[in-house]
C-alpha cells in the first residue's frame, strides 16, 4: 500500500493521547500502513491551522512521496462549564472537512472525543477512537477500485 499516515497529536490531557497514539500505530501497522511523523499542537483548536501547515510543506518538498499520505488527529474536548467546548468542536470538524475536500484536500481520521466529554467518557473511548480514525483514514487512502 503506498502513503502513510501522520498523526497530528494535541497536548491537552497528554496522558491520554498518548494512549491513543498507541493504539493508532497499532492499528496502522495491522492495516499494512507506515506511521509517516507524529506532530504534537496545543489543543484542538490548533489543529485546522496545524493540519494545512504540515500538508503545505509536504507538498512543496516531497509531493511524489506524499502524495496519497493521510492524518489521524488526536484530541479530547472535556465538558466544561460553558458552551466553548461544543463551539471548538463544530469548528474544528467542519474546518477539516473543508481540507479534506477542498483543492488538494487529503483523507482525515478523526479522532477527537468530545465535546463535553466526561472523565469517564474521556477513559472508555481512547481506544475507540484511536482506532475507528486510523481506519477511517486507511480505507479513504485506498483505491477507488477497493472501495467496490
């Protein structure tokens, strides 16, 4: 299979993530995918921005070898006191799917828990989530073809 994965991590509730970033190269390797590089933002509202930065420089330098490349993006929006959480997410999903169906748009993994995630939420999905994205991103990846 050609391409690879790059897996976009946030540093909010690290900890986790981390778990989730195993999980994500566990699953990856089993689906015969290559983990390009794991890039580490603020939080989840850095993403959009992060995501076009890291593609843009892919593209103007080695666009023959990443062509056919795919992200996971890993996050954790907890419940809050407020509506700010359900506002970053609405945002955030929206903005990567304009990327990935804009110009030059690339395949995304989602893998964000939340909004409004509770403590308990937060632990009983990390593996969940982790994985769904990196096979969301490993079957966009394929050819159309394989799709059938």
């Amino acid at each position: 299979m050609k391409g690879s994965i790059h897996i976009i991590c946030t540093s909010y509730h690290k900890q986790q993530i981390e778990k989730m970033l195993e999980v994500a190269k566990k699953t990856a390797k089993e689906e015969g995918r290559q983990i390009g590089k794991v890039y580490w933002l603020p939080g989840v509202l850095e993403i959009p921005y992060g995501i076009r930065k890291i593609s843009h420089i892919n593209t103007a330098y080695e666009y023959e070898k990443t062509q056919h490349d795919g992200f996971v993006v890993l996050g954790i929006i907890e419940k809050g006191k407020t509506k700010h959480g359900k506002v970053i997410g609405q945002a955030v999903i929206k903005d990567l799917i304009k990327f990935q169906t804009g110009k030059g748009g690339r395949p995304v993994g989602i893998g964000i828990i939340g909004p409004d995630a509770t403590p308990e939420q937060i632990e009983e999905r990390l593996e969940m989530h982790a994985k769904n994205a990196v096979l969301a991103v490993s079957h966009l990846m394929k050819r159309i073809s394989e799709w059938e």
